[in-house]
C-alpha cells in the first residue's frame, strides 16, 4: 500500500529553464555588465568558475554563494524576482497532484536550494494544501544529492515505511536507483528501467500499487 507520493521538482513538476535561465544566462549576464566584459569572456569566465567547484560539491547549488563569490551587486531577492515569471507548470502536472492528493500525502523530494523550490511552490501549490513537506537535500541536510541517506531522513521525518513511498523524477540514478535501493517504488520520466512516459502513467501505477 503506498501511504506517501513524492515528487522530484525542476525536471519534473516545474520546467527546468528558469533555473538554468538563472545560472546560464542571468549570472553571467550580470559579471559582463559589473566587470565590464563581453559576454562570451564573462561566460568564460563565471563557467570556469563554476567548473572549479563542481556538481559534487555543496556550494555548486546555492545561489547566494555565487553572488558573493562573483561579487555581484544584485541581491538574490532581486535575481529571483527576475525569474518568477518564467516559472511554468502544466495543466497535467496540476491534473494529477489535484487527484493524488485526495488520497495520498504528497511531499517534494528535490536536490534544488530551497530559494528555488519556494518560487516552484508560488505556482504549484499556492494555499499550501498540496505537499506536506518539501524537502532539499542541499537546504536541510547540507548535501549536494539525493543519496541513501536523504531518502531515509524523508521516510524517518514522515514516520513511513519506504515500501509505503512512491517516488518519481528525470533522473535514473538519484531520483529511480537510489530510493529504490532503500525499498521506494521510484520511477524515471523518460527511458530506462522503471521508466514513464508522463506523470499520469505514474499516477495509475501508484492506483495500481494500491490496489
């Protein structure tokens, strides 16, 4: 019996390209204009920088590390306020967590900073009547991925059994392999094994898994 439903969020629920929008463009954009560079140098730049640190590292997920590392002059409020508008969710998306959540506590399992998820939620869930809990492993463990070990701080945080969670996101290693590893039904949108091809084929496997 699945009792909780999880979500991955950019990627999944909420289009990606605000986010990249924000670390591609925005960020680069504004070192050009503060340092007075071309774009492209400035990109250069800000990448190799970015490079530096890598994805496996902590700091590589938080935006207000990378302002005062680049010496930005913008406040994060003011960058975030840039890419609100561009925040998109899809009718589909809203179909199905308006169904799932009529029978199943529905919680968000992301590897994004929680300044980002919070402008996700602004759309997805504005009452605060959808999830329960939204958990980042960056914001609340200080991790940089969704490993073994967040996923069993989730099941312990909500009291539940990970074979009584249903998980699904874009990524088949820290949103499918991983959780699986511990006794979640994780899913992938995409290919590959435990693969769907939209949130509502999902949705009927995790009815199914009720049955």
């Amino acid at each position: 019996m699945v009792d909780v439903v999880s979500f991955d969020l950019f990627g999944t629920l909420v289009d990606k390209r605000p986010v990249d929008y924000f670390w591609l463009e925005l960020i680069p954009g504004l070192y050009a204009e503060e340092r007075g560079l071309e774009l492209e140098e400035a990109r250069r730049e800000v990448f190799s920088k970015y490079e530096d640190v890598g994805e496996s590292d902590l700091r590589w997920y938080l935006p207000s590390y990378w302002i005062e590392e680049l010496g930005l002059k913008a406040s994060l409020r003011e960058l975030l306020a840039e890419i609100e508008p561009m925040m998109e969710v899809s009718e589909e998306v809203l179909r199905v967590l308006s169904i799932l959540s009529t029978r199943y506590r529905l919680i968000v399992s992301t590897n994004s900073s929680m300044e980002f998820a919070e402008l996700a939620l602004k759309i997805l869930d504005p009452e605060g009547e959808v999830f329960e809990r939204v958990y980042s492993c960056v914001s609340h463990l200080g991790i940089p991925k969704k490993t073994r070990e967040f996923y069993e701080y989730v099941c312990v945080d909500l009291g539940v059994d990970p074979r009584k969670v249903a998980h699904v996101g874009d990524d088949p290693v820290y949103d499918c392999a991983v959780p699986s590893s511990i006794g979640i039904r994780a899913y992938c949108l995409g290919s590959g094994e435990r693969a769907v091809k939209n949130l509502e084929e999902f949705a009927r496997l995790v009815d199914c898994a009720d049955c």
